[in-house]
C-alpha cells in the first residue's frame, strides 16, 4: 500500500483498517479515505492516525492475549522501558451498532472510577499509542502474566486445594463487595473474567471485563438479559427486574466451581430445559447434577472429592445455599436480617478468618503388638470401577473429564495417605528412639548392669550355700528351727540361681539390642513411595492434556487403567510393609520396658533375699547360743559388733559371714536404681 503523494489522499478499505496498526506512521498524507463495513466513505485527517515518531517505535504489539464478541485485547510492551500493557480494543465490524458503542463507552466510564485491588487497574494511553483511537477509543490497563482462572480449572482435578480455595475467595468476594459498594452489578461473573498476576510473589485474583456492568445510581434497575448463561441467575432467564443479587448467584456458582472442579447446574442442559430442571431445586439445595443412570440429582451437600476439610466444607455449604437461592430477593442475606444486604460478605469473612484446629490422635495401646483393627481392603468409589472395567453397565453414562478427575482424587488420595503414613513411621521411630536414649543416659546401659545383678546374685547363693556348711562344721546341735531354715536357704539359692540364668552376661545384649535392631532401613517405603509419585505424575500429565472435548469414557480407561491398578498395588503393598514394621517396633519397644522392668525386680529380690539371708542366719545364732547372752544379741542393727563371749563358733561364723557381707555391700553401693518403668 502506497500513499498517493501527487494527490495527499490515501484509501483504506475495511480489510486494511484491521491491519492498521501495524503499518508504518502516515507523513504526508493530509486526509485518509475510509470505507466502512458497508461500503460508504468517511474522511479522516491523517494525523489523527498518526504515531509519535520520535518514540513510536519503542512500543510493540506482541500478541492477542483476549477476544470476545464486540472487542479484543493486546498485549504491548515498551522495549526500552519493559512496561506492559493490556490494551483493549473494541472490533471495527461493530462501529456500526449504537448497543455495542455505548456498552464500551460505559465500560471505559465505570473503569476509570474503580480503584480496588482485586479489580484490573486502569492505565494512562502512552502517547506513543495514541494514534490507535483513530476512531473509537481504546482501554489501556495492566497486564496480568499468568492468564484466566479458567486455564487453573482446566489443568486441576476435583478443585482446587484448600489454600486457593480461601484464597481465591477472599480476593474475588473483596471486588464484588467493592463493585456494590459503588452500587455497580457486574452481570457477567464467570471464570474468563477472572485473571490472575503476581505481585510481591504472592497470586492476586482480579476481576476484569465490566462491559456488561450496570451502574445502579439514581435507583435505575436493571432488566437486560446479559451474561454467561452458565452463570447468571435465574431472574435473569426470566428477563425480570433483578439487583445486586444476580452476582450473588454468579460468585457462588464460580465459588462451587472452584472447590469442586465442575458447575453446579447442568451445564450440557439448554437454557429452556436448564430452567425446567433447576426450577425444581429447594432452598437448601446448592447442585442439579445429571447422573450415570440418567436420574436428575437435586444436593444440598458439597460432593467427598474435594479438598476441604470437614469444618470448611460444612461452613461453605452453609454459605452456598444462601448464595444460590432461586429466590432473588432472599438471595444472599440471613432470613432473618432481611435489610442486610452484605450478610453474604460478612459470614464469608468468619469462614476466612478461622483458626486453623491441632486434631489430637491417640493410639490404642491394647493393639500395639496386635493386627491392624480395620480393613486393609480398600473400598472403590464407583468412578474407579469404572475406570478397572467393574461397571460396564454404567461406562457410557459419565462425563469424562468428572470421571478422569474424580479417578486422579482418588489415587492422589493414596499418595497422601502414604506419605502420611511413612512420616508417622518416622515420627514413631524418633519418639520411641529418644525415650530409649534417655533411659540409657539417665541410669545406665541395662547391658552394662546385667553382669552386676548377676555377681550380686552369685555372691549372695555362695554365702547362703557356705552359711550351711560353717554352720554344720561347728558340730553345733542343730536346734529345732534348723531343719526350716536349711530349707529355706535352699529356695533362695534355687531363685537366686534363676536369676543368674536371666542374667548370663553371654545373653545380655539380646533383649535390648532388639529394640536398637528394630530400627532398620524404611529404602523400601521411600522407593514405593516414589513409585506412587511417579504414577501420580503420569495421570497428571494425561488428564492436563487430554482434549476431553474428544474425548470418550472408553479412551479415559484405556489410558488410565494401568496405571490406577499400579497406584492401588503400590499402596496396599506399602500399607502392610508400613503395618508390620510399625507392629515390630512397637513390639521391640515393649520388650525394652519389660526387659527393663524386669531387672529391676531382680535388683530389688536380690535385697530381699539379703535381708532375709541375715534374719535367718540371726535364727541359728540366737538358737545355739546360751540364754543369758541371748539379750545382748537381739538388736543386730544397733550393735555394730555383737558379743559372742562365750559362743566362739558363733562368732567364727558372724566373721565368715562379714566377709562375704562385705562385698556384698560394695557391689550394692555401685549398682545404680532403676527408674519405674511401668507399662500400665
């Protein structure tokens, strides 16, 4: 295209007016011969459609980022300075439809007066860029990099995570709060209208696309019937009068679909049958949802496949029955606060603003050593038969992408449940091991002790076995208690030499390097763990790039099949492997204690029999000993050194016995205590 220089006229016809933008600055052409869509003529003073020269070139227009019925949006970006800009355009082929001018010229109007946040931001038109309104004008506004919500919700399964959920929710809840505040309805809420950037490494959600957006000043009312029909509330089918409580059933409807991954009205059905349907629906009803056997499902519950926990998922149920209320007026507010109009936004602040809850779990000790006291079988949504081949007669009857996503759940499921489970292993492992090692630290290595009990126990059999054979050498007539002292002595030497044989330093170690054995490599749990990882990882890849607009229930489990059987064999082999091994830690823990227990019971029979051993060997002396140097015997404890003046033997066998009393007692002083290690 040559400008015609000799005359200074230049045609344009339609086709080059839509190319416009990308041929150089006009610089001597005085008038622009335009032709419209229609054949007519207009002129135009070629300035008009001139750039900047001097700075002209620093802009450049990269892609289209959006477009829609009436208009389009551009991503531009100075190369010298890196700004970015979004410039919205609305199509020539629409300049001749007063309806469609005048949306645009109110968009352009309510946006230049926002200012929020969660609302897309208005920019200055660069100088440079002014040439673009050669004939309408044009909305500069910020970029927003990571795209629409729609695009999150194509690549997620059964909703988002809990986080984005809350997340989410507060920043878009803000903007229509924001918008009704300046008594504006957008009319047209709806994943495409919601985009997201980054700011300060932090995901902020906008609302953006106010062409159908009503400004309600001067009480005007709104009757228009605009939208996206997935979106918009019923009054609106109905083209009745309807207010701020359109967005109302729009955020909910968005809302429910965020959290759950699908819509949650019919949304294959017509806009008559759509009506027929859901017009059926109670209050309390928050989804109409088409079944397998083609039955209609009326819920006034959230579905199990999302990512809720329980208190959330039951405040958000609470709160979605009164943001999808057929009935407009009730739409929103507390029935009984008819007059507040934020209800909705106020009960949407405390769920946001609840604390986090620390859940308490407590083991059954009485199954610590026993088998796991629920099923390891696992029990199978439907959609998963489905997916194994278990439900032929239903296989036509899903929606493929729900039955995919739902199937993905399920096995995500099983790789968190596993991931929880080796970290409780772990945790057992650490608390068990530490517990271990105080013990030890405290009072002494149980190994180290054992040889000491059974010296203890030796020395004590010796000097019972020789307090016998002293005593029948003395040729002493044995009195008449000797006959039951004798035998007792030979009871104790026989529980005494039981407990060298529990004892036998040889063995020490066995018992208690159980529980320090126990403790072997949990490689095999991490390496299924990382299988399941991997398996997860696949499914992933499948269902994000999946054409489910092609797709069949028939392609869905050909695809999956293998790998949701794998992810099923993984977790039930990890589950028992994690079961057993938790079932032999815990049994080489309670052996420890027992262990433990039982050598301090051994400690203190030793004593026993120790004071025993004394208070019968005082039996025979005071038995053989004459009666009127008896009384100076009685209180062995409180004479350091009894008398025997007259009863040499006896005091040949107190001094034998002192010896071996002796060591006895410096063998006592270097044995530590136990501490009470009680199972109960």
């Amino acid at each position: 295209m040559k400008p015609i220089a000799e005359k200074k006229y230049l045609l344009l016809k339609y086709s080059d007016i839509l190319l416009f933008p990308d041929t150089k600055p006009l610089t001597h052409i005085d008038v622009v011969i335009v032709q419209d869509i229609k054949g007519g003529f207009k002129l135009m003073p070629a300035v008009e459609m001139e750039g900047n020269q001097e700075t002209g070139d620093n802009w450049k227009n990269m892609k289209t980022i959006g477009k829609g019925t009436f208009g389009f949006v551009e991503l531009w970006i100075n190369e010298e300075t890196l700004e970015e800009l979004a410039l919205k355009q609305i199509q020539v082929a629409q300049e001749c439809k007063p309806n469609v001018m005048s949306m645009w010229k109110k968009e352009i109007e309510i946006m230049k007066k926002l200012d929020h946040r969660n609302i897309i931001r208005v920019r200055d038109t660069p100088a440079e860029l002014k040439y673009l309104e050669r004939m309408y004008p044009i909305l500069a506004m910020e970029y927003c990099s990571l795209g629409n919500l729609r695009k999150d919700l194509s690549r997620s399964y059964c909703g988002f995570s809990e986080a984005n959920v809350l997340h989410f929710t507060k920043d878009i809840s803000a903007a229509v709060a924001y918008l009704h505040t300046k008594q504006i309805v957008h009319r047209d809420i709806k994943p495409e209208n919601i985009v997201l950037k980054e700011i300060d490494n932090k995901v902020v959600y906008k609302l953006i696309d106010l062409g159908y957006a009503k400004d309600l000043n001067h009480g005007s009312v709104c009757k228009s019937f605009v939208g996206t029909l997935i979106y918009v509330a019923p009054e609106l089918y109905r083209k009745e009068h309807y207010t701020h409580t359109a967005d109302y059933w729009s955020l909910g409807t968005v809302i429910f679909e965020i959290i759950t991954g699908y819509q949650p009205f019919l949304p294959t059905y017509s806009p008559v049958k759509w009506y027929e349907e859901v017009h059926k629906k109670k209050d309390d009803h928050i989804s109409v949802q088409y079944m397998p056997d083609r039955s209609i499902h009326f819920s006034s519950e959230l579905p199990k496949c999302i990512k809720l926990c329980s208190p959330l998922k039951q405040s958000f149920e609470k709160w979605l029955k009164t943001m999808l209320l057929w009935d407009a007026d009730a739409r929103g507010n507390d029935s009984k606060e008819k007059s507040s109009k934020q209800w909705c936004f106020q009960q949407l602040e405390k769920i946001l603003e609840a604390q986090d809850e620390v859940s308490l779990f407590l083991l059954d000790k009485r199954n610590l050593n026993g088998k796991p006291d629920y099923s390891t079988h696992l029990k199978y949504p439907e959609q998963v038969q489905v997916i194994l081949g278990n439900a032929n007669n239903k296989l036509n009857n899903y929606e493929p992408k729900r039955l995919f996503a739902e199937t993905l759940y399920f096995c995500k499921n099983l790789e968190e449940k596993s991931r929880r489970l080796i970290q409780s292993i772990a945790a057992c492992r650490r608390s068990l091991a530490n517990d271990h090692e105080q013990i030890l630290s405290e009072k002494g290595h149980p190994c180290d002790i054992k040889p000491q009990i059974y010296l203890k126990a030796d020395i004590l059999s010796k000097r019972l076995q020789m307090n016998e054979k002293k005593f029948q050498s003395l040729n002493l007539k044995p009195p008449e208690t000797y006959n039951d002292v004798i035998n007792d002595w030979n009871k104790m030497i026989s529980e005494l030499e039981k407990i060298k044989s529990f004892v036998q330093p040889s063995e020490a170690k066995e018992e208690i390097d159980e529980f320090v054995s126990s403790n072997i490599s949990t490689t095999s749990f991490n390496e299924r763990y990382e299988t399941l990882k991997n398996i997860l990882e696949e499914l992933n890849y499948l269902y994000t790039s999946m054409n489910f607009a092609e797709a069949t229930v028939e392609t869905v489990q050909e695809d999956v099949k293998d790998l949701v059987e794998n992810c099923i064999t993984e977790w039930e082999a990890l589950f028992e492997e994690c079961h057993s091994y938790r079932i032999s830690l815990n049994s080489s823990w309670v052996s420890f204690l027992k262990t433990t227990r039982q050598l301090q019971e051994k400690n203190k029979r030793i004593e026993s029999l120790r004071e025993e051993e004394i208070s019968y060997l005082w039996k025979l002396i005071e038995a053989v000993a004459p009666k009127d140097e008896q009384q100076s015997m009685r209180s062995p404890v409180q004479e350091c050194t009894p008398s025997f003046s007259s009863t040499t033997n006896s005091l040949e066998l107190i001094n034998d016995n002192k010896l071996l009393h002796n060591a006895f007692e410096m063998l006592v002083a270097d044995f530590p205590d136990f501490p009470d290690l009680s199972l109960n």
